[in-house]
C-alpha cells in the first residue's frame, strides 16, 4: 500500500441470478477471523432475499437442464479456469477465513480446482452411469434416462469454507440442477470470491445463487420452499437437523442428510452427491419404428 494512501474495503455481497445485489433488508454482519480479528462487513441475507435466489434458480434451471451433457462439463472446466487464474486471491480469503498458513490454504484452493475438473469430466459419463437399457417382455425397447431433479437447497458446510462448498455445489450442478446455497454463516468470504469467479465464468447467470447470513434465519425458509424440489443438508446445525427434514417432508423433498461425523472434504468423491440429486425417467419405445 502506498504511503499515505487507504486501502479499498471490499463490500461482500449476495450472489443472485448472475448479479451481486446487497439485502433488500440492507442489513450486514461482521465477519471475524479465527483469531477473532474484523475481516469484513458481509450481507446479511433475509427470506425474501432466498425467495428471489429461488426464482432466479427456478428460471435458469430449463436450459441449463436443456445444455448438452459436453457443454455443462466445459462450462464447469471453465470455472475451474478461473479458480486457478485466481488461486492467490481465493487462498488469502481461505486463510483469513479458516486460520490457515498459506502454504494450507493454497493447497485447499488447489483441491477445491482438482474438484470443480473432476467433476467436470463426469458430465458426459452420468447418463452411462445412472441409466440403462432394460429387458422387457414385449417388442419394446425400455431405457432408464436419468435426468436432473431441480432447485436444489444447499446448506454450505460450516468448516470447510471453499472445498467443503465446491464439493457439495459442484454434484449439483454438473446434471442439469440449479442450486441456491446458504454460505458458511462463520466463513462466507471465500463462498463471496467463488461466487465472483461464477460470475465471469461461463455458467449461465442464476444456475448458482450464493447467499450469506444467518443459517438458523434461512435454512427453515429454504426447506419448506415448495419450488425447491431437493435439499442438501451439509451443513445444518445439528439442533435445526430434525426440523428441516420435516420442513422439507411438505412437499416430498429429495433430502441428503448431513453425514455424521463430518466428512474429510479434500477425499476424493465418489458419484454419490451426484446420484441422489437426479431422478430417473423410463421410456418405452416400440421396436422397428
């Protein structure tokens, strides 16, 4: 910094159909590091801020869902791209955000790139994967064609402030899903610096919607949204767990429940997350026509 002269602060805000609006609450929160130092005022997201995160998602998600298996896997190669064009900036908000070394959280924002690829080259293989040609008594062919369930609900895992959310967002939207997220309420900053690679990536704006705030606040908001059609409860808090899933029970939810304890994050996956969140529809179509 030069002499004399003050430093830009940064004001984080949601991340809702491909733009960066601040609450319409207009309220804020203050964000403190591991070592309880002020890091940044950060958008405190209200219900109705979620409500219009779900009818962004709701109206991105036909033609994301239309895209060609080829072009969502390029799309999240794209992603990948941009994460590693800024690998400096995500490492220093991990860092500040988790209590880190460097040379830790670099190697976290490494992990969460590996993750957005590895993701990326199951996009034309889930169809293989998930479906099927099945044999039938009858002069029919009969498929199993797996396709994409949604909005999908994510509560962000609380620790794991960006490989812990590129390892529950990315499954979601690899298939076809849209995906409105709850960002670590503790560690939002790097959820906000994902959200500003999406933003100039190639994802199609509204097919991600980031918010930041209280999770207690809008977690219930989020489950008992009847045009949220799954839910990821990655990071509920244990206390809300038991009542989400019966928020969600309204309308028939697709719930994945928070695993217990919680998972190493920089694993590697497998085709689980990606599994759960498609449905499979079955086609039945005469032979020689």
């Amino acid at each position: 910094m030069a002499e004399g002269r003050l430093g830009v602060r940064k004001t984080y805000k949601l991340y809702i159909g491909g733009a960066f609006p601040r609450s319409e609450s207009g309220r804020s929160y203050e964000v403190k590091g591991a070592g309880g130092e002020f890091l940044a005022n950060v958008a405190l997201g209200s219900r109705k801020d979620l409500r219009d995160a779900v009818v962004a998602a709701r109206k991105a998600q036909p033609a994301w869902a239309k895209a060609t298996a080829y072009l969502r896997g390029q799309v999240l190669y794209r992603a990948a791209e941009m994460m590693e064009g800024r690998r400096g900036q995500l490492a220093l908000a991990v860092a500040a955000a988790e209590g880190v070394g460097s040379g830790d959280a670099a190697s976290g924002v490494d992990t969460a790139v590996d993750r957005m690829v590895w993701y990326a080259g199951w996009s034309d293989k889930l169809a293989q994967v998930a479906g099927g040609t099945n044999p039938v008594a009858g002069p029919y062919f009969n498929f199993s064609i797996p396709e994409p369930t949604g909005v999908v609900g994510i509560l962000a895992p609380e620790s794991s402030s960006l490989v812990g959310l590129v390892s529950v967002l990315a499954p979601v939207i690899v298939s076809g899903n849209a995906a409105v997220v709850v960002a670590s309420e503790a560690r939002p900053t790097p959820a906000v610096e994902l959200a500003e690679v999406l933003a100039t990536s190639d994802l199609p704006g509204g097919v991600v919607n980031i918010l930041t705030g209280r999770t207690a606040e809008l977690a219930p908001v989020l489950a008992a949204h009847r045009d949220v059609e799954a839910l990821d409860l990655a990071g509920a808090p244990e206390a809300l767990e038991v009542d989400l899933e019966v928020a969600a029970a309204g309308n028939v939810k697709r719930v994945l429940r928070r695993r217990k304890p919680e998972p190493d994050w920089a694993a590697q996956p497998g085709p689980e997350r990606m599994l759960h969140f498609l449905e499979t529809k079955t086609v039945w179509h005469p032979m020689g026509l």
